[in-house]
C-alpha cells in the first residue's frame, strides 16, 4: 500500500466522528501507516495481528482490555466493556494489508463501525 491510499482510507474512515487512531499493518504486523495520537509499534502490531488471526478471546491495547467480538479471515472487532475506552476494528485490505480503527464509543455502534470499516478497507 501507498501513502496516497492510505490518506485516502484515513478520509473515508473519519467521514463519521469518533475515530481515535488508524493503522495499517502488513501481513506480518509490521506498521506500516500511522494516523492519530497513539504511535503503535510493530511489537504491539504483531501482538495485536497474533490476537485476530489465532482467536484470541481478548487483546491490550494501551493498557486497556478489549474483548474480541468477531475475528474471521477478513474482518475483527473487539469492545472495551468495563472502561468504555471504545472499539477496535480491523479489516483486510484489497492490497493484503491489514487496516485497524480505534474508535470512541459514539456516532456508530460497534457492528454500524465494522461494516464501515469493511467498507473502506475494500473501497
């Protein structure tokens, strides 16, 4: 993937409010596009990457615990209960890459926040 596709997944992403960081992952969990405030490394990529594709029943992320929800070969959700501190959504891309959505718990719900994201991914 190119920087170009990446902007232009960053703009379809957050044509609804409460998109907190986006990231996009190659097949291994290397980050290979940041936007947002957090900087994911790849340790955290590869570690969140082994969560989806093994079936995890849960992931940190920034020291918060997210249940996973949905994991298939093309889609991901987890949802942090207890804090409230939002979602993550994943979604292969047509290019093999792997695009993830933190989000806030606002505008979209979280199956509303995965099929967008599908979307996008695949646009």
């Amino acid at each position: 993937m190119n920087e170009e596709r990446f902007n232009f997944l960053v703009d379809q992403v957050r044509m609804h409010e409460g998109v907190e960081e986006i990231f996009i992952l190659s097949n291994d969990g290397e980050v290979l596009f940041t936007w947002g405030t957090h900087a994911l490394t790849s340790e955290e990529g590869r570690y969140i990457l082994s969560a989806w594709k093994n079936g995890a029943p849960a992931l940190i992320y920034q020291g918060v615990r997210y249940v996973i929800l949905k994991n298939d070969d093309l889609q991901f959700a987890a949802k942090n209960l207890s804090e409230k501190k939002g979602n993550l959504l994943g979604s292969k891309t047509k290019e093999g890459d792997y695009l993830l959505v933190h989000t806030r718990d606002e505008h979209l719900f979280l199956l509303k926040w995965s099929i967008h994201v599908n979307k996008v991914a695949w646009s």
